[in-house]
C-alpha cells in the first residue's frame, strides 16, 4: 500500500511565502505522476501543479509565477513553493501520486493541509 503524507500547511499572510512536502511511501517501483491539487471550500477538486509521465511539469493559470513544483526523486517526495499567496489561494492542498507498486499500479491521495492566507 502506498501512503502519501503531505505537510506545510498553515496560516500566513498576503503576500507571504509557505512551502509544502508531500511524501510518498510504501513498497514503490516508481512514480509517474505525482503534484499537487485543492479544494477551496464549495469548489471542486482543481489541479495546482504536477510533474507528468513525460517528466515536465504543469501548473494552473492561477498559480503560474508565484509557485514552484520541485521534486527529489531519492526521496519520493514533492514540493510546493507558494509565494505571492493570495486569500483565493485559501484551500485544503493535497498530493497525489500515481506509478507502479509491488501490488501493481497505485493511484493515492494523502490526506490534505490547510492553507489559509488571511491578514
């Protein structure tokens, strides 16, 4: 069973910076897929930033610019760097990671952190 289990969240001001971890464990051949997402309260689920299959990576509209998706492969574990954070950024953040497992192919969420920005 893979695990993922992410950390960082927490209450920051306009402007200010957080960095989330998201780190993945469990009997794993490899990662293929693994980013980050949130849901803001009464909003769908949308994609922040990703690294793909192909190794690039993606981010949303809103969030180009101001954060940064990095990776360490040794470690299975991704990062955000959230700068520039605004209210609309407010929302529960969570990892996911797909790949190949001992059991066969997994696809897991970890389980959220809150960001909040507010002054």
């Amino acid at each position: 069973q893979v695990q993922l289990v992410e950390s960082g969240g927490g209450l920051v001001q306009p402007g200010g910076s957080l960095r989330l971890s998201c780190a993945a464990s469990g009997s794993i051949f490899s990662i293929n897929v693994m980013g980050w997402y949130r849901q803001a309260p009464g909003k769908q689920r949308e994609l922040v930033a990703v690294f793909t299959s192909n190794g690039s990576t993606k981010y949303a509209d809103s969030v180009k610019g101001r954060f940064t998706i990095s990776r360490d492969n040794a470690k299975n574990t991704v990062y955000l760097q959230m700068n520039s954070l605004k209210p609309e950024d407010t929302a529960v953040y969570y990892c996911n990671g797909r790949g190949l497992a001992v059991r066969g192919d997994f696809g897991s969420w970890g389980q959220g952190t809150q960001v909040t920005v507010s002054s």
